[in-house]
C-alpha cells in the first residue's frame, strides 16, 4: 500500500515564497521559479518537502515556518526513500514538539485554553490516523488470506476456541508466510 500525500508541490512553492519580500507580479513569478526548482529535485527531497508541509500546517501559523523547516532538515537527513517511513518520522516529530509547546504554554496564563482545545484536536487526529492506517492495513491483510485461513482467524478473531489441527494450521501458515505478514506492520 503507498501513502497518497494530497499536497501540491505549487502549494510548497507559495509557502516557500511567502517567507521573501515581493508582492503582486513579482510573488507569482517567485511561486513558478520555486515549483520549477522543485520539480527538478530528486524524488526523495520533493517526498521530505510533501511530508513537512503536511505536519508544518498543523501548528500554530506563528511556528508554521521554522516547523517546516525543523521537519525538512530531518527528513533530508534521514534520506529515506520510503514514504511509510518519512510520514512516521515526521509525526514522531510533530508530536513531540506539540509536547513541548505543550509545557511551553502553561506558563503563559493567556494561552492555556486554546492550547488545551488545540492539544484536544491534535490527540483526537492522531487517534484517528492510528486507527486509519490500520483498518486499512488490517484489510489488505484479510484479502491476502487464503480462505481456510479466513475462516480460522474468523473464529479466533470472534473469541471462539481453536482445535489442536486449526491451531497448527495457522501457527504453520504464520511461520511460512512471516514475509506477508510483517509487510503489513
């Protein structure tokens, strides 16, 4: 299964633009000049910049900018063509800085309240992408399965015993698929 990041690297180039001082004609002309830079990068840097902007749009606006940045640096120098892999560790990332912002917060008296409903939202995201990712990579598995051995983990999965012959089957059919199964962790 590949990750599908819904961003556009002309979304990239504006807010790489946004950051210099030009205006009108001048800002859109800037905005072509960063996409075409872009375009021309290699695969695995236009995926950092795609992944950093996803999770750089999710804090404050006052900490967008140096987010992205933090998340970019990382990813570059992490140098992982897997996009499973630059999504986690910008998210390992992006939840650690909102710990931190967290803590941060509370001894502003001002902040505390929207920073809790904030704090609410992000947990309730990441809850929610947990248990996306993997109802889509517990499905994929399932269709994978032979049929004895949907019906086994069918009655497992349902709380009901196994006999000793549906045990062995599906402990003999674990360890000689390993490759199938862990492709879906």
């Amino acid at each position: 299964m590949q990750i599908r990041l819904k961003v556009t690297y002309r979304q990239i180039a504006k807010h790489l633009t946004k950051a210099l001082p030009v205006e009108g004609q001048g800002f859109r002309e800037k905005v072509e000049e960063n996409l075409k830079a872009i375009e021309r990068l290699p695969k695995a840097q236009r995926q950092a910049l795609k992944v950093a902007y996803i999770f750089a749009s999710k804090v404050p606006k006052e900490e967008r900018e140096d987010m992205f940045q933090d998340l970019t640096l990382t990813l570059l120098e992490a140098n992982t063509q897997s996009p499973r892999l630059a999504y986690s560790i910008a998210r390992c990332d992006w939840q650690n800085w909102w710990q931190r912002y967290k803590t941060r917060s509370h001894y502003r008296a001002n902040d505390i309240n929207p920073v809790l409903k904030t704090t609410r939202l992000v947990e309730d995201t990441v809850d929610f992408e947990a248990k996306a990712i993997g109802n889509v990579d517990g499905e994929a598995l399932w269709h994978k399965l032979p049929r004895q051995i949907k019906a086994i983990v069918s009655k497992r999965l349902t709380g009901q015993p196994l006999n000793p012959c549906e045990r062995k089957r599906l402990s003999r059919f674990a360890q000689q698929n390993r490759s199938l199964l862990l492709d879906q962790a």
